[in-house]
C-alpha cells in the first residue's frame, strides 16, 4: 500500500510489520563482501542504499542494531580465522547508508543528504590513514604516497599480463613514476570525489527502491530538477584562476578543488539529462546505454560538466519545458 510521509512522520522512524523480512539483507551484504568470490566487493559498494533503505522501513535503530551486530561479528570472525576484511570500508560505507537515512527523514535537502554522509567516508579515510602513520612513526602523506605507488605498481602488473601490444606496456612502465606522482597529488580530490559517487550512486539506487515501495520523501523526489547553489560559481572560478599561478603548493590545492567542482557540475549535468530523458519519455533502455557510455567513453563528462556550468546562467530545464509546451 502506497504512503506519503509527512514531516512528522519522518521524524519518528516509520516501522511496518510488513517490512522486517528485509533486516537480513543487511548481514547478507556485510558477509558476501568478504566469503563470496568476484561479486562479494561489489556488493559491499552498494551497503549504503541496502542501509538507507532497511533504515528507512524499519526505523534507524533497528537497521542500526542488525547492522553494527553483523559487523563487530564479522571482525571477530576474521580475528577467529585470521582473515584480512576491509573493516575500515565496510564502517564507513554502512554508517554513511544510516546518515542517508537519518538526513532524508528529518527533511533535509538533497545536498545535505549526499554532502554528509560523503564527508563522514572521508573523514574515515583520513583518519585511517593518521592512524596508520602514527603506528608506524611515519607522516601520514608518507604512507599515501606508499599506499599509491603499491596500488598503480599493481595496476602495471596487472595490465602487463593483459593481450596489449607490448610497446602499450612497455609506455605503460616507463611513465610508471609519473602516473603515480599524479594520482598523489590529485589523491585528496579522488577521495572526495570516490566519496560523493558512492554516496550518489546509494542514493539515487535506494531512493528509487523506496519510491516504488511507496515511501516518498518530500524534498527527494524531483531529483531531476536538482541544481548546485550558485554561490558555488565563485568556488569553481577562484579554483580555476589561481592554477596559472607560479606556487606549487597553491596550484596542487587549486587542482583538488576544481576537480572536485567539475564533479558537482557533472552531477548537475546529469539531472538535467535525466530531466530531459523524463519529459521526452525515453526508454529506461537508452537512458542506461547512455550512462553506460559515458562510464566507457570519459571524454563525454566534458560536455555534460558543461551543460551543468552553464546552467547557472541559461536553465536548460526552463528551455526544455517552453520547448515542450511550445511542440
């Protein structure tokens, strides 16, 4: 039976009888991550819409309890068996999921309700990554750049074992050094954008499960007429401006917050194409194939990061919809 939750009735956890079945999924999710090969870190991704999801039905403390009760099990089975789980992930992507939900039911906004619980993840990492380097006396950018270069020297391994031509590899080893002084100075960004999109992604997937369950939060429906503050611009502006100076450490903060801006407008891109898709009834089909190439086809984020720059000053959803009324 669909339901519409008021205010008030997002502020008191909703619980339905009909709905509990749906606990276990959350031990499901936090177990496979680890115990089942290939699929099982896929799976651990998408713990956060499972959690906004459970959390959402059931009430915050209910999906709470089933989740940290799975999660301090899974460690001390891993302590058990001597096994290595990604414990840090899991903590960070399932409270992100509880945040989701505890953001959505008090009525805030879609910004609030993404920016959160991405900034929680982030501030995991970096504490996970103090705390590393305290343990081993170490400065914590020390152990990011060790952490780098272990993962771009696996990645070179594993492309080197791949059917490429053997000077693709070759150019692959020899800029191995470079590639990874980028990923290290880029890395602050990376981690706040991986933030975002995991959160994003959790988002739309567990909205979009809740709204075909019949549980509709007021201010996250129209997702597609989403847009970034305008007083962001300026962020983006001052970001760009100040990478022609001749200061390094400027310029490599600079990077970090312009990367992280042109992440915003790809977003604000992306609801305009999805408010589009929706007005011009295009099949569910073409909308996932589009998405799918532009996860292949990278250069097309530019013209979508595009489309949300300069819908600051054009609004293309207006446009579109004088358009359709006008046809």
């Amino acid at each position: 039976m669909s339901r519409l939750f008021s205010w008030n009735d997002l502020k008191t956890a909703p619980s339905d009888n009909s709905f509990p079945k749906y606990l276990p999924f959350i031990s499901v999710f936090v177990y496979a991550g680890i115990f089942v090969p290939l699929i099982g870190p896929l799976l651990i991704i998408f713990l956060p819409s499972v959690l906004f999801i459970n959390a959402s039905l059931n009430g915050l403390s209910g999906a709470a309890k089933v989740f940290f009760g799975s999660y301090f099990l899974l460690l001390l089975v891993a302590l058990l068996l001597q096994i290595h789980v990604p414990a840090i992930g899991i903590f960070a992507l399932g409270t992100a999921g509880l945040l989701m939900s505890q953001m959505a039911r008090v009525n805030s906004s879609v910004e609030k309700t993404v920016m959160y619980p991405a900034l929680f993840m982030v501030g995991v990492i970096g504490l996970n990554f103090i705390y590393d380097a305290a343990a081993l006396s170490s400065h914590p950018w020390e152990i990011v750049k060790n952490y780098i270069a272990a993962s771009v020297a696996e990645g070179v391994e594993f492309y080197s074992k791949m059917p490429l031509k053997a000077e693709d590899i070759e150019l692959i080893k020899t800029n191995q050094k470079a590639i990874t002084e980028g990923f290290v100075r880029i890395f602050p960004s990376l981690v706040v954008i991986s933030s975002l999109l995991a959160v994003w992604v959790n988002f739309l997937l567990g909205r979009n499960i809740l709204v075909r369950l019949g549980v509709l939060y007021p201010k996250l429906v129209t997702l597609a007429r989403w847009r970034s503050p305008e007083k962001v611009i300026w962020i983006f502006i001052i970001a760009g401006a100040l990478l022609f100076l001749p200061y390094q450490g400027i310029v490599s903060v600079s990077l970090n917050v312009f990367l992280v801006m042109c992440f915003v407008y790809l977003l604000q891109g992306l609801a305009i194409i999805s408010f589009l898709f929706q007005n011009k009834n295009v099949p569910a089909f073409f909308r996932y194939l589009f998405y799918f190439l532009i996860a292949v086809q990278q250069f097309l984020m530019i013209p979508i990061i595009a489309l949300g720059l300069f819908d600051i000053w054009i609004d293309f959803r207006k446009v579109f919809q004088k358009n359709q009324t006008a046809d």
